[in-house]
C-alpha cells in the first residue's frame, strides 16, 4: 500500500515513465486525504502534452527511444477530459487505479508478518468497442506482476522492506513533505504524507497508539 500512496516515485524510479515522456512529478496533480482518517487517499493527475518544459533535461527522457509496437503507450482521451492517471487507495487494502486507458483494482493480501500477495483485476465496460479493449489490454502491459513500470516496484519494495527490517524495533522515518498526514497546503504530489497517514491509522485502531 506504501508503493501508491507516494506519487513522486514515479518519476525517480520508473524509466520507462520518464524515457517515454508518460510522466512528470512537476506536470498538474493533486494530493487528496481523507480527513477523517487520513487513511484513504486519491492521488490524480494530468498528462503533459506536447513538449513539457525541462523535459529535455531530464537524463532518462529519451526522445530517440522507440517500441516495436508504439501503441504501448499511446492512450487516447475519454469522457472528453484529458489524458489522466488516478489512483484511490481505500484502507486496509484496495487499491482503484485509472492509468491512462487501463482500469485496474489491486488488492493487497496479507500472508504473515513478512509475506503479501498482490492481486492485479483489469476491466473495461460491456459497451466498449473493440478498439477500446484492445487499448486496454495493451497500456495493461506496463503494470502487473512483470509489468514494463511496475516490475521496478516490486523490486524496490523489497529493498524497503529489508532496510526497515535492520532499525530497532522495525521504525523508520518518512519526511518528505514534513511529519504529518496532511497533504501539502496546495495538494501537490511532493509527499510522504499519505503513507504516514496510513501508519497513524493503522497503529491506532491496532494498538490505541495516538502519538
Ligand atoms: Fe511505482
């Protein structure tokens, strides 16, 4: 749950985001928290079009990078908005995600202290044409289990996991964006603060931790 509720990873983390021009922590978002629980979170954001400033600067932006087949990563605009990526967690363990033209829910199933499955449903609507599922299944290659974006993050993950693992007492420290759950006063996406919210939840109805 830890992997989406920080939306800036992305663009430090996935080159294949960042080499295909699909993503940029400076391109429009918004960070939203349940202010309740601070434990639910939506984190939805707008793709740049045409030629985003400093993007050529960017030493993994390769504009020369091509794929066998480019409609990888080609999505095409729905509901006459614009070409979006939003992902809603739902506490514990839901997971509501629109990436471009994929639609997918994950859930998250606890095994044991040190062990998760992740589950990956993709779907589409029964009035889409053929096209439009094709579209889907295709940009469904970039997340999942081996997914060309999200094969880093599990990967990464287990690094996470192992470094914690070495602190005394399992504890570790997110300060991104401060110490506290809120999103940042203008809702950017250059935050921690969900994930710390998530944890001030889940200790409190675990443990009756209210520091
Ligand atoms: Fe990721």
């Amino acid at each position: 749950m830890e992997n989406i509720k920080d939306p800036y990873h992305a663009s430090l983390l996935h080159v294949f985001l960042i080499s295909f021009g699909l993503y940029r922590i400076d391109q429009k978002g918004v960070t939203i928290t349940d202010e309740r629980t601070r434990s639910h979170n939506v984190f939805a954001s707008v793709r740049n079009t045409g030629e985003a400033t400093g993007t050529m600067e960017m030493k993994s932006y390769r504009p020369d990078y091509t794929l066998n087949d480019m409609r990888l990563v080609k999505a095409a605009p729905e509901y006459n908005d614009e070409i979006t990526i939003q992902i809603q967690t739902i506490f514990p363990d839901l997971v509501l995600q629109q990436q471009d033209n994929s639609l997918q829910l994950r859930y998250v199933i606890p095994m044991g202290p040190n062990e998760f499955e992740l589950l990956w449903t993709y779907f589409g609507y029964e009035d889409d044409d053929e096209e439009t599922t094709m579209r889907r299944l295709r940009q469904a290659n970039l997340t999942g289990p081996s997914g060309f974006v999200s094969v880093d993050d599990t990967e990464v993950l287990e690094y996470s996991c192992a470094g914690i693992q070495a602190n005394p007492g399992n504890t570790a420290v997110l300060e991104l964006g401060g110490r506290g759950a809120a999103p940042p006063e203008d809702g950017n996406m250059v935050t921690e603060g969900p994930i710390r919210g998530f944890y001030e939840y889940y200790r409190t109805i675990m443990y009756g931790d209210q520091d």
